[in-house]
C-alpha cells in the first residue's frame, strides 16, 4: 500500500501514484479531464482527519485541509523539498471513494449489497462539519444471512481498497451508466442521531453485468430498513422529489446533503 511507499519516493512522485492507483477516488475536473482531485483521510489519535489533494498541472499537486480555515494550501512539485508535516500527510492517508461512487458487494456473482460514497468537497461557505462517508445498503426483503457483515466503519480504512483489489467490491458504473431508465437514487428526508440523511437505491429491472449481475429492488440502509412502519414501494418512491436517474447524473453531482 502506498502508506508504506519506498523512502525514496519523492511526494511528487507519491501524489502521482496515488491518481493513478485508486481512479475511484479521483473527481475528474469537467475543463480540463486530465486534471482533478481526490479526498485524502488520515487519523490523529483515532480521529478521522479530511484533506484534499488537487492535481492542478502535470508538474503542480496542491494539498488543502477540509475546512479550508485550518490551514493554507501548500504545492508539491517535483523534485522540490516539501514540508516534513505535507510529506507525513501524504504517506500515510488513504484515498476517499469520491463522492457518488456506487458499489455492489459481490457474492457469488450477485451484488447482495449496494454501498454509495457521499462527501462533496466543501466550498469556503459550507458547512465543513459534513465528511466524507459510505452508505452501506442492503436489499429491502434480503434475509439477514444474505447480507454481509459490513459497515461504513470497517471501510474507513485500507481494507475497502483491498475489498476492491480482490473483485469483492464492484464498481456499478459500467453496470448502471448503459442501462437508462432502470436504477434511481432516492434522496434521503433527513438524519437523525448524527447520522447522514441517507437515500435509497431503486432497481425496476435486474441487471446483467460481465463480471456481477444486480437484483431488483430496493437497497437502503439499515436504519432506515428498522425504522420504516410501512415501508414505501418502489413505485411510490419513484414519486418522491429529487428522485435521480443514476445512469445519467450519479457521477456528476453529490447523492446525499444536495
């Protein structure tokens, strides 16, 4: 892992491993698609730390603090010395799912849960306080044994990557982006106890993959699948505003805090 990288690595050379390795955590700038940014996290004494590297020219990273108030942004070029606190940083945090990424966790080639990445990169009057996470939502009607034992927690770390690596967790666009009218992001109505506002994930049709294939249905989180009396249809939460058809728009705006 790139935590661990050669001491000889330069930062420059770190940052441009870090694009090249995790393309899911890149957000492509629309002017200029060779360009973009990722979210980098990394933990000060057990607490989850948000820090955003940006590919500004093929010879220019800049690196900014989530809440832009903390400190000022510092350029990594190549073979320039950089701060020994920049080079910390970026040795040793880990890529952020870009936000509206969407997942499947892959059993025996059927995707029993859909994991959807959220954090939009605050702009300097947002509030700083909402971060970066991943909704992890299974089926609504899936049995208990069919869904893994998998939290938003125990991928805040390497291992969502190596999930990822070994084909456990898959990348849905392929799946999504060809099939127009048929998966739609449901916004959530608000969060309570500190949680996100959450959302669904509505599936008319199943849907056939090269490597997966994705039932029909509605994917939402756990909270939500415990706290709803009655819950809605797919036809009724198809209704709701703000609905979302993901193979058009998922990529290109944020899933939740719109």
């Amino acid at each position: 892992m790139l935590a661990h990288a050669h001491s000889g690595d330069t930062v420059f050379t770190a940052c441009l491993r870090l694009f090249h390795s995790f393309p899911l955590a890149v957000r492509r700038h629309y002017a200029e698609h060779r360009y973009g940014s990722m979210v980098l996290m990394t933990r000060d004494a057990g607490t989850a730390r948000y820090s955003v590297l940006i590919m500004e020219r093929e010879d220019l990273f800049t690196i900014a603090p989530w809440d832009r108030r903390e400190w000022e942004r510092r350029e990594i070029r190549p073979r320039e010395q950089v701060d020994s606190g920049v080079r910390w940083l970026i040795m040793s945090s880990v890529p952020v799912l870009r936000d509206g990424v969407l997942l499947g966790w892959v059993d025996g080639q059927q995707v029993r849960t859909v994991l959807a990445a959220h954090g939009r990169v605050p702009e300097p009057w947002d509030d700083a306080s909402e971060v970066p996470g991943i909704v992890v939502m299974p089926r609504a009607g899936s049995q208990p044994a069919e869904r893994p034992l998998l939290t938003a927690v125990q991928l805040d770390d390497w291992k969502l990557w190596e999930y990822v690596e070994h084909g456990q967790l898959a990348d849905l666009a392929p799946l999504v982006s060809r099939q127009v009218g048929q998966v739609f992001w449901v916004p959530g109505t608000g969060g309570q106890e500190g949680r996100p506002p959450g959302g669904r994930v509505v599936v008319t049709e199943r849907l056939h993959g090269d490597d997966c294939w994705l039932p029909a249905g509605v994917y939402a989180d756990q909270w939500t699948l415990r706290e709803e009396t009655a819950p809605l249809s797919a036809s009724q939460l198809l209704a709701l505003p703000g609905v979302t058809d993901l193979s058009r728009r998922y990529d290109r705006q944020p899933l939740i805090g719109v």
